[in-house]
C-alpha cells in the first residue's frame, strides 16, 4: 500500500489464477458488456491490449466519487496474472478538490469582505462558503469510508477473471 490520503491514495492490487490470458479477456469483456442497462452493480472498463483500467458503475453512480483499477493482465507459467494499482479516478479527485477550493476562495472573499466594511455580504458568503466546506467534507469522508467495498469489488471481478 502507497499513501492512505482521503483523496490522494493508491494501493496496488495483484490477482493470480489458472486461467488463460484470453480465457481471462473474455471473461472480462463479458463482464464489461453486461447488463449495461439494468439496475445492478457491475464493472466497467476498458481493455487494450494488455492495458487494463476497470472500475465499479452503481445504478447510482453518477457523483462520479469512483475508485478505478490501471494496471495490466499478463500470461505467466501457471495462468494468468493482472497487477497494478487502485485509486480514484482522475475525475473524482478534480471534484474533491475543485469544491474545497471553491470553498476556501469562497471563505477567503467572505473574511476580507468582513474585514474592511465592504457591505452586509460578508457573513452571509463566510456562511454559505461554510455550508460549503462542509458538504465537501462529508461528501469526501464518506467517500473514503465506500472506497474498501469497492475495491474488494473491484479484486473480486478481477479473481473471478482470471479462475
């Protein structure tokens, strides 16, 4: 495991099975082809050659707070391997930190407008950047709190690839 930051973290992810690597393609191609438009969860992706990017899609799941799976699926001398690493995907991480920014010029306009008399504007922009923060705090800490589910998802796809 790399860092274990709330937005900037990674862990690596190795899974190993009998499985040939094209029997373990099309396992995951199906996997990817499947249901696209029920309401269940399943995992998505894109395989080229042997480049891999996967991640969990919910009926839900469109705040986009996703973590995704980068890595490669290689044959070895007993089956097939696929290795790489977890993190959230590029995406989420500019949400996260676009809303704490905006939050924090949000508060920092609200304090000098406080600060030098420059109209009643002032606390109310000190408390809807507030509101802000904290809505980002939340929606960040619960995020960190759903990333182990889906990432025991995500290993899990990827194990039932490569049996």
């Amino acid at each position: 495991m790399s860092g274990e930051g709330f937005i900037f973290w990674q862990r690596t992810l190795r899974v190993t099975g009998p499985a040939s690597a094209a029997s373990a393609v099309s396992r995951l191609i199906a996997l990817f082809s499947g249901s696209r438009f029920g309401q269940t969860t399943r995992l998505v992706g894109v395989l080229d050659g042997p480049d891999l990017r996967v991640w969990r899609k919910g009926p839900l799941a469109g705040a986009g707070d996703a973590v995704q799976f980068e890595g490669t699926l290689r044959a070895e001398e007993n089956g097939t391997v696929i290795e790489g690493t977890l993190c959230y995907k590029l995406a989420t991480r500019i949400q996260f930190v676009g809303l704490l920014a905006i939050a924090a010029l949000l508060l920092a306009v609200g304090a000098a407008q406080s600060l030098t008399g420059g109209g009643d504007a002032g606390p109310d922009l000190l408390i809807f950047a507030g509101v802000l923060a904290l809505v980002a705090l939340v929606w960040i800490y619960s995020s960190s709190r759903m990333r182990d589910e889906e990432i025991r998802y995500i290993e899990t796809k990827l194990s039932e690839a490569v049996a």
